[in-house]
C-alpha cells in the first residue's frame, strides 16, 4: 500500500481529476493512512509500551497537521478556522469517541475494566490544560479583535503547548512510566499479550515504510481537498465540518487499535491512545500553525464558540469523575459516546 499510495501520487499530482479519479484516490488515501498505523504498531511492539501508544499518537498527528496545512495553503472556505475545528474535532473523537468505546468493550468483556489513576489523570489534565490554552483563551482575550490570538500571544500559546508535551513524554516514558503499563485484567487477557515482538530488521522496514505512506498521506490529501470541501458543500454541512472528516479520517485506524487493546484488557493502553492522541494534536498542531501563520494569509481563528465551550466542558468534568476511581463500566462508556453524538449532531446542526 505504501508502494501504491506514492505511485497514485506520482500519476494525479497537478491534475484535475473527475468524480471516479477522486473516489479511487480518497480509497487510496485511506489505505495509506492504514498502512501508516500499521507500520506504527509494528515499531510500537518492538520498543514496548508506553513508547509504543506515542509512536502512533505522533505517527497520527503528523498525519492530521499535514492535512491541516494543505488545506489552509488551498486557502478554502473556512480555513481560517480549519485548525480549530480539526484539533477540537480530534480532541472530541479521542476523549469521548475512543475512551468512551474503549470503556464499553472492555466492560462487555470484563464488566469492571481497570486502568493506571495516575497515569490517565496526569495525561487528562495535560490535555485539559492545552485545550484551554490554545482553544478557550482566544475567546475572551481582548488584544485581537474577534476569536484570534495576537502574535505575541499565538507565540506564547505554542510554546506553552510545545513545553506541556515534552514534559509530559518525559514524565511517560523515563519518571513514572510504570504509571502507563496496562493493568492486567484476568490472567488470560489474551494469546495474543506475549506474542513476541518483530525483529529489529522487521522495525527498520516498518519505520521506512511508514516514513513513506506519511509522505504519500500529505500529497494525496493535497490532491484530495478540494473534494473535500466541495463534499461537505454539497450535502450543506457548514464548512466547520471539513475539520471533523479530517480528525475521523486520521483517528479511525487508531481507534480500532485502541477498541483492540480494550478487548484484550489492556485498557491503559487503549487510555494511553486516546490522551496521547488528544495531547499530540493540541501539542504539535499549535506550534506548526503558528510557524506556517508567518506565510499563511489571512486571520488563524482558534477561540471556540459558547456551544464547543458548554461541550469542551462537559467532557472534561465527565472524564475526570470517569479516571479519578481507576475503573469503568459500561455506564461511563455509554456516556462518553452520548457525548460524542451531542457532538457530531451540533457539528451538523450548530
């Protein structure tokens, strides 16, 4: 599929293509996005867990700030608010889309799911901080007319977002990593737990190939959007909507590892996904948007409006009374989705 995906890019850049070119091309797309996910994992399992959730959190985002970018350098309707529709699209998908079905997957299995308090709770209260920083300030901030950051402050937002995220890695992977390792549920959790990890020259290719659909992932997605906008134009969706195709379209395939980790009870895993994703988004969009403002035209809006804020709320009171006990049921799954649905219903009909 990498090998594809590179080649699909080589034969439609620059060009106009019809309805069946786009269709094949949005099927190729997706591969690739799979394709990447996958070869993520593949590293992830050789160098372990957690380091294995931040590969393909980064390995995702990387993905989401490339079509971010391309999008705003088409200059389309609705680009100004591009990058905060996607990053709180993703920020939504992952605090309640993916924890939420983790949750419920997992209890359907083992009634009563079990993960790290410590953990999830510092990685819940990074991404709560970031999506404040970055997403709610530039509501009430009065330097800059409108939901808009001024340079100084978009500059002191990135840094903070880009600070916030390496300490939290650290904190991950070197301090406290034992606070991010599965809980074991029963002692058969799965065959599949201690299936041996891939050799170091399986790693190396995987990291190539990966390297590679990423790249075929920025170019076809360039070729891809103005299909994109015209899509959601077409069904009368408000151009908003865009970012939410592209946060399902880049966090599906980690949503189905994460629904699988569940189902082997490794819901910390599944945890670890989700924030991470979250915190990548926030952490590493910010700073990339702020970078490419300097040769962007036109206003960056980021503040969110009263219902995205009354929702951002919302979820974070709910997935702090969710993580605080260090175990789920069902009931709490069921409610992060119903937030997940309360979303993607105003994101159609704001």
């Amino acid at each position: 599929m990498p090998v594809l995906s590179v080649l699909a890019l080589a034969a439609t850049w620059g060009r106009d293509l019809g309805t069946v070119f786009v269709v094949l091309i949005a099927v190729v797309l997706a591969g690739a996005v799979l394709a990447a996910v996958h070869h993520a994992e593949v590293v992830a399992h050789r160098v372990g867990e957690p380091f294995g959730s931040l590969v393909l959190a980064v390995a995702v985002t990387v993905i989401e700030v490339a079509l971010i970018v391309t999008l705003m350098v088409s200059g389309g309707k609705g680009s100004a608010s591009l990058a905060r529709d996607t990053v709180f699209a993703a920020l939504m998908l992952t605090t309640t889309g993916i924890v939420g079905l983790s949750l419920l997957v997992g209890a359907r299995r083992f009634h009563v799911t079990l993960f790290n308090a410590e953990g999830s709770g510092a990685a819940l209260a990074t991404v709560t901080t970031l999506g404040t920083l970055s997403l709610v300030l530039p509501t009430f901030t009065t330097s800059q007319p409108g939901p808009e950051f001024s340079s100084a402050q978009l500059i002191f937002a990135a840094l903070a977002s880009l600070a916030l995220y390496v300490m939290f890695v650290l904190t991950q992977t070197v301090r406290h990593r034992d606070f991010f390792l599965p809980v074991a549920q029963t002692r058969d959790n799965n065959e599949d737990d201690h299936a041996p990890p891939p050799s170091t020259r399986a790693a190396l290719i995987s990291l190539g190939l990966l390297l590679v659909s990423l790249v075929a992932v920025v170019g076809l997605a360039k070729v891809e959007s103005p299909a994109i906008e015209e899509a959601v134009a077409a069904v009368g969706f408000p151009p908003s909507f865009v970012g939410v195709v592209i946060a399902v379209l880049v966090l599906l395939p980690e949503t189905l590892a994460a629904a699988r980790a569940a189902r082997r009870g490794r819901i910390q895993t599944s945890l670890n996904l989700a924030y991470g994703s979250a915190m990548a988004s926030i952490g590493l969009t910010i700073p990339t948007i702020a970078l490419a403002s300097i040769w962007l035209d036109g206003p960056l809006v980021l503040g969110l409006g009263p219902t995205q804020l009354v929702l951002f709320a919302l979820t974070v009171v709910v997935s702090v009374l969710t993580v605080v006990p260090g175990r789920a049921t069902r009931l709490q799954g069921g409610v992060h989705l119903v937030l997940l649905a309360a979303f993607l219903f105003l994101a159609v009909n704001p």
